[in-house]
C-alpha cells in the first residue's frame, strides 16, 4: 500500500531510499548549525505538571 501512497502523492518508488540515504548523509556538525539557527532556548517554557489533591 506504501507504494501506491507514494504514486499518488507523485513520489517515486525509491523515495523510501532515498529518505533514508538523506538520512545517513547528515553530520553532527549539519545538526549543530540547524539547531544554532533554529532553535532559540531562551524562548523555552518551563512546565510542572502535579497532581491536583482536594481535601
């Protein structure tokens, strides 16, 4: 059914090779300079999440 999906959607048949051989391609260094780019953690929220007791 994988196939048929990808023919719908216009992708070729290899498109689950070649996701994956994207994959592999990526470094450490490819990801550091993604999240230096993207990712801001001064802009993070801290959440706690507790029980709610009623007495």
């Amino acid at each position: 059914m994988q196939l048929v999906d990808q023919a719908e959607q216009g992708l070729p048949a290899d498109q689950v090779l070649r996701s994956a051989a994207a994959l592999s391609a990526v470094r450490i260094e490819d990801v550091r300079e993604a999240f230096r780019r993207w990712i801001r953690p001064s802009g993070f929220v801290g959440v706690i999440f507790s029980p709610i007791i009623v007495k």
